[in-house]
C-alpha cells in the first residue's frame, strides 16, 4: 500500500499495469508501464509488458520498439524471441508479408482485399496498374482484416510513397501514425470517411445526405458511432482530425467531380484532389425473362436506401421488388419485420443469381441517401440494364447522371413513389443511359493516379 503523501514505487505501478491488464484497460496498463520504464534502468520482461499493452491499445508504432529496447537489454530473452516469433508467423500468413517493407519504397495500402464486393472489384483493376508501375500492395488476405501482427509491421512504413484505400478499414490511429512518420501520403477516396465516422453520411431521421461534419469534425452528432467499428469515437474523430490538419500534403485522388467538391468543401480549396473515375473488372451483358419490376442493387444499409426502398415498395403495392438478401438473414440483423408482401426476398450475390436479375428487370434501384461516390452498382445497372433510379443529391455521383439517362428521385418517399410508377412505363431511358454508361467508362483514367504521383516524384513517365 503507497503511504499518503508519497509516490508510488516502481513495483507498485508495474503491479497496477499489469491489473490493469487483466481488465482489458489496455491503453491506461500501456501508460503504467510507460511510467515504469521512465523510473529506472530495465527490467526483464518490463518491455515486454509495454509491447503488448501498446499491441492490444492500437499503439502499433510503440511495440517495436518496446521489443528492440528489450532485446538490447536482455538479447537472450525467450520472451523477446517468442513475440518476434508470434509476430512473423502470423504475418507469413499473408503473402504480401513475406518480404520486409523497406524505407522509401512505394506502396498501394487498402484495408479490404480484391473480392466480389464492389470494392472488391475496383482492387482487382487498379491493383495490375500498380504492380505494372512498381508500386507494391498490401492488403488483408481474402475475407479477413488487418491482424494485429500486421498492422505492427505497417505501422515502420516510413519515408514511403503510400496509395491509402479504405482508411477506416486500415484503423485510423495507423493512417496518423503512417501520415507523421515521413510518408508521402495520397488517398484515393472510396466513400466519405474523410469527414464522415459513419463512412456514407447518412443520419436515420434525415431525407438525404448529412454534411454536418463537412470543414468541422466537432459538429458530430452525438448518436453517430465508427462505421465500421474499431477504435472509440473520440479517437476516430481525433485521427481524423489529423488528416484535415495535414491535408495540404495530401494528394486525394477523386471518382467524380461532384466528389472533388466535397474533398474541398472539407479540406480547403488549396487540395491537391484529382478526378480520376472508377470503374470495376466486369462490366458485360446477358439477356433473360423478367422477373420482377424493380430489383434493388444495394446493401442492407440505411445509407445505402435500404429502408427508403421497403418503404417505396409499401406504397407501391402493384409493383414487384427483389431484394437481394435472405428473409432470415434481415430479420435477425433488425429483428421481425412487417415486410411488405411484395417484396422476394433471395440471397444473390453477382454471380450466383443477381447479374441475371439487373439485367431483365424493369427498373434497377441504386438509391443511396448519402453523398456516394461513383458505386460499381450504379455503373454496372446502367451498363447492363439502363434503366435506373438513384435519390437526388447535392454532393453524390448522382448529381453528375444525366436527367434523361437516370430516373433521379425525391428524398421523400411519397414524393418518390409516384415517380417511380410513372417511370416504368418509360423506354426512352435505357438507350440514352446505355450511351452515356459506355462514354463515361472510356472516359475512366486509373493509370493517371500513377502518372501524377510519378511526376511528383520526378519520375520520367
């Protein structure tokens, strides 16, 4: 017991690490042992202690290290050989791991994989422009995220060209981390997660887009969380705050101009932010029976219109929607639901089903409520059907659709529902909307993200 009046021992504060540990207070035994390490000459195994309370805090940078001060010290420690062991084994499990990351190499990050997402399917055609022009990736094995061991080693990426894709994915405490250690950072811009916690800045309660937080972090409401999950919302916000701070060295790469101006209206016209397009690995066509009037090419997600469209479907009883995804899986993620009777239900995904029904429906829904920037699904719909309906927006891809070539519909949904009805008894759409899908996805320049980092580099291109 610390006598009153006197400080605490260096036993005493190692000891209250290490309860701390116990609980899962992982940041708070970071700081202790810390403090204990400010106290005296090592300790065996003290370093050790650090590394791991800063591994399981999310202070990748400070693990390293913590292990390398423990191994001057005590290089014949066990405890030292088996966390470098642990570290390395579980790495080796993804092969863009088995090499070393070296200083002032070039690299394409992303915190998702090449899959059948849509996402997905962007990595698989930017990554072969990157492995063509030298730029090594990183990203999770198939269907996994970053474990910790990985992200200990991304976290020594220093004096580097970095590609990020996907922030929130990759941990925003390691994009900061990454963005003060001498990198040359430059994002291309997947979703809103540059101003948005949420990732799609749609807030239940209202019509469209919120751009609450554009140019001012600490307008969040308080019943927004990270989207997806993983540090607390204070620290999201505070790294986050990190990349406004540092924007003017930023290179943002953009999917469309409407997403260029949301860029600057969060960062400041002095952003070096470049329209570059998007666009995924298939994009073909196939014809078929019709089987239902209106398919909804989304996400289960209020940002994306999931509940915008059950409730177009309610009011539009004649009217026949696919939603892509089981009864089952819906009702025990939101619980039972009084589902509208005409809507089926079918979990689909591109190639096992979904493909085949955008194409031979009447219409093809896309109707994400936040600022979207240009979602494969809408490119593939267009392609593929070319009559689509997407929700109005000030700041989302939708903005840039022609009025003749896309349906654009009212954030109300009663506004909409009528809309909706009168539009599938239109044809003219599909022609013009086929031709502009076909003009922008020429126009689609990837390999321009990579002319412009070169050149910054001075790089003969």
């Amino acid at each position: 017991m610390t006598s009153l009046g006197t400080h605490p021992s260096r036993e005493e504060v190692i000891a209250k690490g290490q309860l701390m540990l116990q609980q899962r207070e992982f940041g708070s035994a970071l700081s202790k042992f810390e403090e204990a390490l400010a106290m005296g000459p090592p300790l065996e195994n003290l370093g050790i202690l650090l590394a791991f309370s800063a591994a399981q805090a999310g202070a990748y940078e400070k693990v390293m290290p913590a292990i390398r001060r423990e191994q001057a010290s005590f290089p014949h420690s066990p405890a030292v050989s088996s966390f470098l062991t642990d570290i390395n084994t579980d790495c080796s499990r993804n092969e863009q791991f088995k090499l070393e990351f070296s200083p002032g190499g070039n690299y394409v990050l992303a915190g998702l994989s090449p899959d059948g997402s849509g996402t997905g399917r962007f990595l698989e055609a930017l990554l072969p422009l990157a492995d063509a022009r030298g730029y090594r990736r990183i990203h999770p094995t198939l269907g996994e995220r970053f474990g910790v061991a990985e992200r200990i080693k991304i976290s020594e990426l220093s004096d580097s060209n970095i590609l990020l894709l996907h922030p929130q994915t990759i941990g925003w405490s390691l994009v900061s981390r990454l963005m003060k250690a001498g990198n040359r950072i430059s994002f291309y811009v997947l979703d809103n997660s540059f101003f948005c916690i949420r990732s799609y800045n749609h807030r239940e309660g209202l019509p469209g887009e919120c751009l609450d937080c554009v140019g001012n972090l600490t307008r969040c409401h308080s019943s927004c969380e990270p989207f997806p999950q993983g540090a607390s919302k204070s620290e999201t916000l505070s790294t986050m705050q990190v990349l406004k701070d540092n924007s003017s060295n930023v290179t943002f790469f953009c999917q469309s101009e409407a997403q260029r101006r949301l860029v600057i209206a969060h960062f400041g016209s002095a952003t070096q932010a470049h329209v570059v397009g998007m666009k995924t690995t298939e994009l073909v066509s196939l014809a078929g029976k019709r089987r239902f009037d209106v398919v909804y090419h989304a996400e289960e997600l209020a940002a994306k219109g999931f509940w915008y469209t059950i409730e177009l479907a309610r009011r539009l009883p004649e009217i026949s929607f696919l939603i892509p995804t089981a009864r089952e899986e819906l009702e025990r993620k939101f619980g039972v639901q009084q589902w509208p009777t005409n809507i089926t239900f079918s979990h689909l995904r591109w190639e096992s089903g979904l493909e085949q029904e955008v194409r031979r429906c009447r219409m093809v829904l896309c109707p994400s409520l936040w600022s979207a920037a240009i979602e494969g699904a809408v490119l593939k719909s267009l392609s593929d059907n070319g009559n689509v309906a997407v929700v109005k927006s000030d700041y989302g891809f939708s903005s840039e659709l022609p009025a003749d070539a896309v349906l654009h519909l009212e954030r109300e949904v009663e506004l909409a529902a009528p809309q909706l009805r009168s539009a599938l008894s239109e044809s003219s759409r599909v022609s013009r909307a086929k031709e502009w899908s076909t003009r922008y996805l020429n126009s689609v320049q990837l390999e321009r993200i990579f002319d412009i980092l070169d050149s910054k580099r001075g790089v003969r291109i």
